[in-house]
C-alpha cells in the first residue's frame, strides 16, 4: 500500500494572509486533495515576539473564506516546544549538535574577518569540539557535514546540488530555549508523518539544511515542492505598493473567492489555455508536474474579470447572502423578492460586490437623487407631457413584465409619434437619476408599477419646481 499523502501549511502568524501565502495554502490543500491525502494546518508561533492571536485568527479566517478546508489542527508550533527540545537534546547526546556561547560581537567580528578574505560568511566552528555544557545564553549549534553534498530533489524545480561545506552549523535552539525555524519544522513535519512539503521557494535554501536534520535525527525525508514567487508588474516581489496583498482586503473589496482561488490557481499553474476551473475541476486536474519553475507575475485586472464573471455566474440567492454585509447601512433591503431583482439586474454589470452595491443605490431610494447634469440635460420642461402622459398611461399595463413593458414602450412611442430616443435618457434620470444604468425595462420590471409611477410623479415635480424657481 503506498502512503497516505499528507500536506501542510505552516504560517507564521505574524500578520494577514496574504496573496503568496494563499498560494502556496492552495497549492498544498489541492494536492491533498487530488490524492485522497490530508491537509494539516500548523501555527509556527515560536517567535514569542512577533506572533500574535490576533494574525492566527486573521489567518484561519482567510483560510476558511478561501474554502481551504483543513483536516488537522491547527497544531499550534509554541505548545510542542518540549518534544522540540527533547529532539534537541537527543541530537547533542548523539554528538550530533553542541552548546554555542558565542558572542554576537565574536561572531560579527569572524564573519568581517571572511568576508575580508573573500571567503563565504559562516560560523567558524570555534565552539563545534569544545564539548561545552549547558549555560546562560548559550545556543544550540547543529553539527553540520563539512564534505559532500545534499540534492533537493524538488518536484518543481528538479534536482538542486548543495555543498555541504557552504552549510553553516545551523543554531537550532537560541538561547531562551525556543526551537529556531530550520529545526522545528523538520521535527514536526517529520513527527506528523508530512509527506510532501509544498511551500514558496524562498525556503529553497533552508533545504539541504533541513534534509541534513531529517537524517540526524533518523526520521524519512519527504518530498519537497518549491513553488515559483509571485511579483509584481514592474517584476519587483510583490509587495503593498502593487495594490491590496491581503486575502481578506479582497473579501472586502467585493470579490468572490472562487474568483481569488480561481486567480491564484493559475499563477504557476496551468491546464492547456483553460482560464476558468471550478474547485472539484482543480481537484480533480491538480499535480505538481504542470507547476511553473519562473515567477508569476500578479495581474489585478485578470482577476478582476475572473470576478466579474463569477459574480455573473452566481445564483442570485448565493449573492443575497454575500451582499448582506455590503448593502448600505441605511439602504432598505428587507424586502426580499425585491433585492433579489435588484441584483439579477446589476450582476451581469459589475465587477465586484461593492460596485453592486454602490449601482444598487437608486433602487433602493425613496426619494431618486438625480445627477445635477444628468438632471440639467434631460429633466426638463420639453418632457414633461412625455412624462405625464406616460405617468397616465402607467397603471394599465397588464404585463409589466419585461416583454411586456418593450410593447408598452413601443405602442407609447408610436401613439406620440416620437423616438424613442426622446424620452429614454429623460426615464432613465426620473427612474435612476444618472444617465448610466441597466435597461429601461429591466429597471421598470424590478421597480414595479408603484415605484415607477411615484419616481415619475416625483420627476414630473422636479421639472415643474425648477422652471418655476
Ligand atoms: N512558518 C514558515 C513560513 O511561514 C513555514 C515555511 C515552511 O512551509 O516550511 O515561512
């Protein structure tokens, strides 16, 4: 039987999820996934300073936003901090790892001293046979191999050579007794039987190093996967000044999250010229060999328009849910059939959430507020018996459904014996107040016989103040 496959994400929390860390989530879960394996989520909170509740919980959130569901933890790295120790322990009894009391000062001053004689910068080995016991400060130093190689065989990036002279003895517990990052992640990925570690190829130096611990320490190496970084458009890594980086700021700004899993997916990744996966098709196609080996670079717009089109796609009950949080404080939303209406009419035409509900305004108005040019062109004395004959006409409709109210407009036009051009954008203010909206009769249908008739009575009354003030 071959092993059950099992992956991992380990942030640090340290602040929000962001776009990269999503990323490498994603890839790591739908490898799972696809392989019938599990995914387990572990906090790598040993940096007492810099982790905090708050980045966990920030984390674990975006996670569950994204769909990204885990099948263990969150294991929490600071509580393990004894079997930590215990391992290092076992490595200094072996001889494997040794006591370090070097100063920061004598350590600076040796790295000058290679570095003036152009060689690499690395821990010397002045405490490495000293033999020395446990002290005040005192680190723990991982007895690295001075000859030979360690090859990453990484599923991405194909076999990668390191010189195991260019490896530092690696301080694996600091001075306060906590586990440094290189340590505790082999121990426990290693304790928690991962199989693939799937992370971003920043960690690809950390590598050899930690192949070297897996076999110190008499524990299965895994398989690695280093996925390609995400930059920005000016090639730069991506950062803050590329646009929003967190997962949760694009929750906010009114994206889908299909839309974002969609997006990251195919940064690295790609099957044939396919653009839009669902996430049981990305299940289903995911493997590591279609990963890209070069960066990816980060395109606001494609996601954009991915998002746009998930929000075309969603059924309308689905975006009654996501638009809750959304709607305008004040904006009176209670009447259910009615929101409904009014979002099958603005989803086709937005590209985020929060552009729904920023169009979404005039719907919901008691009272239009009309575009002061918008108002000045086509509210005008010239329509008002347009306007009034229609307002008198308005209660006979039958139909006042879609088709029903094309016919209406049409038999209206011809009976007054005008285009229909004339009184379009002159409807369009009196029912919407800007001179952009859904169609004519799209917005009539949603707003009903009443709100029509009042709009237009409201409008007629605008005109009519106007001319006289
Ligand atoms: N806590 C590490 C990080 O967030 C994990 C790296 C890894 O996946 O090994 O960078």
């Amino acid at each position: 039987m071959t092993e059950k496959v099992r992956t991992r994400f380990a942030p640090s929390p340290t602040g929000f999820l962001h776009i990269g860390g999503a990323r490498t989530a994603l890839f790591s879960w739908l490898f799972a996934r696809h392989n019938g394996g599990e995914f387990v989520l572990r906090v790598e909170d040993t940096d007492q300073i810099r982790s905090t509740e708050e980045s966990t919980k920030a984390i674990l959130d975006a996670m569950t936003w994204l769909g990204l569901n885990w099948d263990e933890g969150p294991h929490f790295q600071a509580q393990r901090v004894d079997l930590h120790r215990e391992m290092v322990q076992k490595l200094i009894d072996e001889g494997k790892a040794y006591y370090c009391t070097c100063s920061s000062e004598e350590l600076e001053a040796s790295r000058k001293q290679a570095m003036a004689t152009g060689k690499k910068p690395k821990y010397d080995g002045t405490c490495r046979d000293k033999n020395l016991k446990k002290s005040p400060g005192s680190v723990v130093r991982f007895r690295g191999a001075q000859t030979g190689t360690t090859v990453v065989e990484d599923l991405v990036k194909g076999n990668i050579i390191f010189n195991n002279d260019e490896l530092d003895d690696l301080i694996i517990e600091r001075g306060d007794g906590y586990p440094t990052y290189n340590f505790a992640v082999v121990v426990d990925d290693a304790l928690m039987n991962i199989t693939h570690v799937i992370r971003g190829d920043d960690h690809v130096n950390n590598t050899p190093r930690q192949i070297l611990m897996y076999e110190a320490l008499g524990f299965a190496v895994p398989k690695f996967a280093h996925v390609p970084m995400i930059l920005g458009a000016d090639k730069a890594r991506l950062s803050k000044r590329h646009g929003a980086t967190s997962v949760m700021a694009y929750k906010e700004m009114g994206y889908l999250p299909e839309a974002l899993v969609n997006y990251l997916v195919r940064l690295s990744w790609a099957h044939g010229d396919q653009e839009i996966f669902s996430l049981p098709e990305l299940i289903n196609l995911f493997t590591l060999d279609a990963v890209g080996k070069s960066p990816a670079v980060f395109n606001p717009e494609k996601l954009l328009w991915l998002n746009a089109h998930y929000i075309k796609e969603a059924s309308t009950e689905r975006l009654m849910v996501e638009m809750k949080p959304l709607w305008p404080a004040d904006a009176p939303t209670g009447d259910a059939v009615f929101t409904q209406k009014v979002i099958a009419d603005l989803q086709p035409r937005v590209k985020t959430l929060v552009e729904m509900a920023a169009m979404a305004d005039f719907y919901f108005a008691g009272q239009v507020q009309y575009e002061e040019q918008a108002a000045q062109k086509f509210l005008v004395p010239d329509v008002t018996a347009h306007l009034q004959a229609m307002l008198a006409a308005i209660p006979a409709v039958q139909n006042f459904s879609k088709t029903g109210i094309e016919e209406f407009l049409k038999a209206f036009t011809q009976e007054r014996d005008i285009k229909f051009k004339v009184i379009a954008q002159p409807l369009r203010v009196a029912l919407t107040g800007k001179t952009v909206s859904p169609g004519i009769d799209e917005v009539m249908v949603t707003l009903g016989k009443d709100r029509v008739v009042q709009r237009l009575n409201d409008a007629i009354g605008y005109i009519e103040d106007r001319s006289r003030s």
